[in-house]
C-alpha cells in the first residue's frame, strides 16, 4: 500500500507559478511511476506529467515547456513546478502512483490551483 498527499496549491495570476509537492509514504519501492493529474471544472481528470523509477519524465502537450516534474529520492517527494500559468490551468491536481506488481493505482486527496485575475 502507498499513501500519497499533495500540498502547494492555491490561488495565483496568470504568468505566475507554483511548486505542487507530492509525499509518498508507505511501500515506495513498489512504485512504477508517480504522475501528476489534474480535473479542471467540467472536465475529466487528465495525466499532465509523469516520471519514472527509471527518472524519465513525460508531459502533455498541454503543459509541455511550461511545468517540469522533478523528484528528492531523499525526501520521497515527487515535485511539479509550475510556470507560466494560464486561466485553462484551473484544477484540481492530483498525485498518482502505480504499482509494479499488481498495477495497482493510488491517488493523493487533491489540491486545488486556481488561476485568476
């Protein structure tokens, strides 16, 4: 089992940015990949980005330049740095984890980001 909780959101203006922090606790080394999922109002829950045991990293055209996933083995922390925000980046913002061996996928609780003027 692994536990996953995010922090870091809030509420910026557009062109500004944020650092999304994601905690993991509990089996680690069972984790395939971390990734980074949003679901803005009305919309689905989308993968913006994901990295990696291996380190590599993937993004969404959407974000693709704008937000870089990163990781602290140390601190079993997984990072999604935000820049350049527009209004369309409204959501709330999801960690995710997927076990190697039972593909199993967990989910943090969720923080919200809101981009206003």
């Amino acid at each position: 089992q692994v536990q996953l909780e995010e922090s870091g959101g809030g509420s910026v203006q557009p062109g500004g940015s944020l650092l999304l922090s994601c905690v993991s606790s509990g089996k680690i080394s069972t984790i395939r990949f971390t990734s980074w999922h949003r679901q803005g109002p009305g919309k689905e829950r989308e993968q913006v980005a994901r990295i990696g045991a291996d380190g590599r990293t993937e993004y969404s055209d959407s974000v693709k330049g704008r937000f870089t996933i990163s990781r602290d083995n140390a601190k079993n922390t997984v990072y999604l740095q935000m820049n350049t925000l527009k209004p369309e980046d409204t959501a709330v913002y999801y960690c995710g984890a997927q076990n190697y061996f039972t593909n199993n996928f967990y989910w943090g609780q969720g923080t919200q980001v809101t981009i206003s003027s």
